[in-house]
C-alpha cells in the first residue's frame, strides 16, 4: 500500500495560536463522541490543530493523506501473503478505532465515494467498524474520535461530500487568521522580526485579493512560515517570497507578473 498515514504521540506542545472557541467545542465534541469536520482553506492551520487538540486531550493521532486511489481497504485493512502463509493486517482506521485514537482524514473529498461510505457507522449512535473480511465488529472506545477536513472554496468545483456524509459531522469554519494573529504565527514559527512579520503578512493580505482575478489557491499561512524561514536563513526577503509566496502558487504568466508587483511594491 502507498504510504498514505501517520500515527504521531507527541510528548511537546504542537504550537496553535486559538482564533475562538474551536478549542473548547472540539473538547466538547470528544466528550459527547462527536465527530467533526473542518472547512477551510489549504494552509490555514486544520492540520496544527488537529495535531495541537491530540496532544491537549492526550490521545493519539492517526492522519491519513486522502487521495483519488484511497480504497476502503487502504483505510480497514487486507490480507498480505507471507512466507508463512496470509496473515491480516489492520489499516489506519481500524488501528486507530482498536486503540482509542483521533483518526484524521485530511483533505477526504479527495477519496472516492464508496471510500467515505466505511465512515458512516462510525459517525452515529453505533460507533462501530465492520471488518467484512474477517467477519468482525471493531466497537469505538470512548476515547476515539473521527475527524476529516477539506477545502470547500476549491474543492466544491471538483468534488463534495454527499449530504449524507456532511450531517454526521460538526462543522468548525477555519480561515486565515486576523493580520495581527498571523504576524503571531509567522514571529513563532518563522523566527522573522516583528517588522517582517508584519510586512510578510499585509503582502499576504495583497495576494489574497487576486483571488478574485482568477488564482485558484491564494497564499497560506503555511507559505507566509516558509518565506520567513529562508529569511532568517539569509535570503532577501523579497528574494524569499519570489521562491515561497508566489512561486507555488501560479504557473501563468499574468498572475505572475501581478504577483511580483506585489512583492517589489511591498519592499521597496
């Protein structure tokens, strides 16, 4: 199987810098064995705070990279021949369900339908995970939680869930944080200035605009971290956000050249 999960215990903080009350909310939805979905933009901090919300609830972390080729069987698991014979193994889903883990399906619109079909009974009042191919009933602990996320802004083009996928989920809405709590994240993570978090943030703010001329995927604030940290590293900054910001965001030359206005106008 193509390596597609993850399964983190992490004895440190992940650092999340909180926005509302998601924090308390996911709590409360592990409490009541809720599961929930994030929707938000690529970039924006889903994936930190899954990885922030295992460690404060002290429960493993199991993240699963959805994609076009996830079947059911990468997620519950198959049977693979050895030299002594086939033996059965567990995929992520079903480990994470045995030992009471957060199982995270990042980006799960991404999977096919008949894929995110295995979630449903795991979702409602029977919190189980039939293993059709050994013939058993794996029943969640208390301690389990499912959790998915996706990009709604880019994906509904392409793909969505089904609504009956949707309405077994508690929705959390992420977006890029306020400019001032960005600069926060950047000074962190990025270990720039507060001059130049600043300056990287309110250029952000600028690109984020061309969203409506036409770029697909505006910058994250996981990009905004990179471009600090060749900074600090000893790339000019506006040299850092040629290569981090607006490289990987655009392949057309308009946008480009749009882009790099942005940048030379931003550090003049």
């Amino acid at each position: 199987m193509a390596e597609t999960a993850r399964e983190t215990g992490q004895a440190d903080e992940p650092f999340y810098l909180p926005v509302a009350r998601e924090v308390e909310v996911f709590e409360r939805c592990h409490a009541e064995q809720l599961a929930v979905m994030l929707k938000g933009p690529t970039g924006c901090g889903k994936t930190r705070f899954v990885e922030h919300m295992a460690w404060r609830l002290g429960r493993p972390l199991m993240t699963v990279a959805c994609h076009d080729d996830l079947s059911a069987s990468d997620l519950i698991g198959r049977y693979l021949i050895h030299h002594e014979g086939t033996v059965w193994h567990d995929g992520p889903l079903s480990r994470a369900v045995r030992a009471g883990a957060i199982c995270y399906l990042d980006e799960v619109v991404e999977a096919r339908q008949d894929t995110v079909v295995v979630l449903h009974s795991l979702t409602d009042h029977r919190r189980s995970l039939p293993i059709d191919k050994t013939g058993e009933i794996l029943h969640a602990p208390p301690g389990f939680m499912l959790v998915i996320s996706y990009n709604p802004g880019y994906q509904r083009m392409l793909k969505d869930l089904k609504p009956s996928t949707r309405q077994r989920f508690v929705a959390l809405e992420f977006d890029f944080s306020a400019p001032e709590l960005e600069a926060r994240i950047v000074i962190r993570e990025g270990g720039v200035s507060h001059a130049d978090a600043v300056a990287l943030v309110a250029l952000a703010q600028r690109l984020r605009a061309l969203g409506d001329r036409g770029l697909t995927e505006v910058p994250s604030t996981r990009l905004l971290v990179a471009a600090a940290r060749l900074a600090r590293a000893g790339i000019a900054l506006p040299e850092a956000c040629m290569a981090a910001l607006v490289g990987p965001l655009s392949d057309d030359p308009a946008l480009l050249g749009a882009m790099r206005d942005l940048v030379d106008a931003s550090f003049l």
